[in-house]
C-alpha cells in the first residue's frame, strides 16, 4: 500500500472530527489531516514513561531488575522495575474502583495524589499479567524520584526532546485541563501526557533499530528490553498478542504500539515492524470507534 492509498484508507475510515498520521513504509512520506492541537492521548503515555526507564537505565540510575522499592521509597516490596512495565507485578488497578470513579465525577479537575490511587488499588500476586495503571503511577514517582526532577521536565528531556515530539508533554495542574474541565492527571503517568498523531510516529525513534541508527535511540540492550514481552488476552483482531515495556506487541502481524481511551478522546498509534508502516489517530470518544480495530488490521502483516 503507498502513501496515497494508506492516508486514503486512513480518512475514510476515522469519524468526523479525527486527527490522524500515517506513512507507508520505511523512508516514506508522513501523510497528516485533522487538527495539529495537542490533544490527551490516555494510555499511549505507558510508552512514554516506559522510555524515560530504559533512560534511566542507560544513565545508570537503576537496573531493570531492581526492586521497585530499592528505588522508591514506601513503593511496594516483591517486585521488579522489569515486572512493573510489563504488568505482571501484582500492584493492582485503580479505575473501577466506585470511589474513584466517583470523584473523577464530582470533581474532574482535581486529580487525586499517588497515596490516594495506591489506596484505591487491590494488590495481587507478581508474575501474573494483570493490567496495572497504578504500577505506572509507581514508575512515574520513581523517575521523580532517581532524575530529582518533575516528570513533565525528565520526560521532555530524556523522550520528548530527543525524539523530536516538539507538541508533546506531560502536563502541570495548570496545562492538564481538558475543554470539558477534566484533568488527564487524573491519569497520572498511566494516562496523562498530551500529544498530536505526528509526534507519536516519531516516538519510534527511541526504541527501534532505524537504518542509519537514530541518534536519539535507547541502547541496543534497552531496545531488546522495550520488546521483551508476556503473553496477553486480547481479542481479535489481535492473533499473538503481547505487553513489553509499556507496549502492546503482536508477533504475527509484526506490530507495535498502545491504544488509549478517556473522557473526550480515544488514541492508538501502531508500526508494523516489517514494513515500517505507521498510523496514529486521536479521534473524539464520542463517536464510540476504537482505533485499533481499524489500525491494526490495516497494518498487520495477515498471512
């Protein structure tokens, strides 16, 4: 499929009000229609802090396989850094709790602190693939707490910066509002960042081998870690799904990437990693379409 036929294909198949990015293969040209504005993009923010740990890691602030707790301090014990991105560290989740659905209701612009989620979530056992918003909370204060920086600053400088996503950022209390007065920071690091279908093909850069090498890539050994992936429930049209570092991977139809959803907007980008095809949409929650319904078999490699 070319660049016309895949942005074609794209436009036809978004509701009104999408914005969306796409390009047919490696070396080719980026297709963009819909707004430019920065817009929430929910879960996709995983691969985001996902990628400011394997920093951390290059840098030398921390080990995959560190304790959690070793890192952050009151963080829960029996579990690694390693398991925390991979969902398989038993920390539980947080949002269907009735509590905290109910003051996300009541007062959508004030989002409620670490301590208070940590609070909300029921605790499981390590090694089981349980999908965790919370551990991403812990990952995010934990990066606070190695680079001694906020995390909007350490993701600007350590993902955003280099990887050239010059309209993305996590937000402060004051840029996190959404026009309907709700905060993305009620998501926290598991859902709170702000960016446009653009900036999220250039995420790639980070985290996969490019020919020549991006300057800006995680080491070789962090790129394997992003990859490295346990065996997950999804339905079709997903065949082999995985989770890596903050990732979804599918390894029969040689795709990569995250999806996510809240209120006023759904989000998913995805790369085929045989092809080097890619395709990003925020698209308006409204509409009731899931993105990767459409991106993903519009990318996966079907044999």
């Amino acid at each position: 499929m070319d660049d016309s036929s895949l942005a074609q294909a794209l436009e036809r198949a978004l509701p009104s009000g999408s914005a969306a990015a796409c390009r047919a293969g490696f070396g080719s040209e980026t297709r963009i229609f819909g707004s430019s504005e920065p817009q929430p993009v929910f879960s996709v923010t995983k691969m985001f802090v996902a990628a400011g740990v394997l920093r951390a890691v290059d840098a030398g602030a921390l080990r995959l396989s560190d304790s959690l707790a070793s890192r952050l301090p009151g963080a829960p014990s029996g579990c690694s850094i390693a398991q925390v991105l991979t969902h398989t560290a038993g920390l539980g989740d947080y949002s269907t709790n009735p509590e905290y659905l109910t003051a996300v209701r009541e007062h959508p612009s004030d989002p409620w602190s670490l301590d208070s989620i940590a609070a909300a979530s029921r605790q499981g056992e390590p090694g089981i693939f349980v999908y965790s918003n919370t551990g991403y909370w812990y990952l995010g204060a934990m990066l606070e707490e190695v680079s001694d920086m906020g995390l909007g600053q350490y993701l600007h400088r350590e993902v955003f910066e280099p990887a050239d996503m010059g309209s993305t950022r996590y937000p402060e209390l004051e840029t996190a509002l959404t026009a309907s007065g709700y905060s993305t920071l009620w998501a926290g690091p598991a859902g709170a960042a702000f960016s446009t279908p653009e900036d999220l093909l250039c995420f790639e850069s980070l985290v996969t081998d490019t020919d020549p090498p991006s300057p800006a890539a995680v080491s070789p050994a962090m790129r394997r870690a992003f990859s490295q992936s346990v065996p997950v429930d999804a339905p079709a049209p997903w065949r082999d799904p995985r989770y890596g570092a903050g990732v979804m991977i599918d390894t029969k139809l040689l795709l990569w990437g995250h999806g996510g959803s809240g209120p006023g907007h759904r989000s998913a980008v995805f790369t085929s990693w045989d092809t080097g095809a890619a395709v990003a949409a925020i698209v308006p929650e409204e509409s009731g379409f899931i993105p990767e319904e459409v991106l993903v078999p519009l990318l996966g490699h079907w044999e």
